[in-house]
C-alpha cells in the first residue's frame, strides 16, 4: 500500500464540545413533550489520507470548528423550521411557537431557529454534519468519511454519516 492510499480515522469528543438548550420533541400533531433542556455533547470523527509525514492534517481544525458551531446555539431555546406541527411567527417583540392551537411566547434573543424537522439528537447531527459539510477548510484535506454524534446524556445519542461519491 502506499503512502497515499493510506487512511486514517481521528475521533474528536472533548468537553469544551457541549451546548446547553432547551427544546421539547414533537411526536405528533397533537403530542410533544414538556419544554425542558440538556447539556448536549458533540463529537467528530473523519476518515481521510495520511500523508507522508504521518499526518491527516492538523485536527486542531475539527476542535475549532465544533467549538464555535456549540457557541453558535448554546444557551438556546431550539425550534424545528421544518416541522410539519409547529409554526413560528413573530408578534408583538415575541417569537410565537404555535402548536395544536397553545402559542407559545419566547423573547427573540433566547430563540434560535433551525433548519431541521424536529428537535431531536438524530436532527441535531444531521444540522451539525451539513454545517460542517459546508467549510472548505475540512473539506479540502481529501476526506472520505465523516460521523457526527450528538449526546443529549450519557448512552443516549444520535448520529449523521457522510460519505465522499
């Protein structure tokens, strides 16, 4: 094998990788859970080219890149754009989530809405990979894979996998 064929995974889950929301799942038109939140864990893995140096590339990347997209929501009332149950307006300086008829008011500034069907673990990797999908300063180092986990607590997690075509 050569030194170009060869690929190498690097996992990345640190602390400083965690954001604090709040959210309630929707289950159906009419059911969804209380609002509450959690301490949510991120965590990357990526599989690419080892170079000849014995390098991927400088990992330190993927630390940077996950720290600021946690900053990016933490301390957040996450909302589903995309859910077919819940609509967002705006009215009188308050973001309204309706849902089954009960408007629920939040102040703009601790709302943020995401492109994603539902506020799930499953929805959050798959928002997390598509951000990360998204910058040339990952992609550019010829990787192959690339695994999203996010923990909303220990054992409890979801994933999004990327593969190159």
């Amino acid at each position: 094998m050569s030194q170009s064929q060869r690929l190498a995974r690097i996992e990345v889950s640190k602390q400083a990788m965690n954001f604090s929301a709040a959210h309630f799942t929707i289950f159906s038109a009419t059911e969804r859970e209380d609002l509450h939140g959690h301490n949510f864990q991120l965590a990357c893995a990526v599989t690419g080219p080892v170079d000849g140096t014995g390098l991927m590339f400088d990992y330190a990347i993927i630390k940077r890149t996950l720290r600021a997209l946690c900053d990016d929501i933490d301390e957040k009332m996450l909302l589903p754009e995309h859910s077919p149950y819940l609509s967002i307006s705006e009215s009188d300086g308050y973001v309204i989530a309706t849902f089954n008829g009960e408007k629920i008011p939040f102040l703009p500034r601790d709302v943020l809405v995401l492109p994603i069907a539902n506020t799930t673990v499953e929805e959050f990797s798959h928002y997390f990979l598509s951000q990360i999908l998204a910058l040339p300063s990952l992609m550019d180092h010829g990787l192959t894979e690339i695994t999203v986990k996010v923990s909303s607590s220990p054992g409890q997690d979801g994933c999004a996998e990327w593969r190159a075509a």
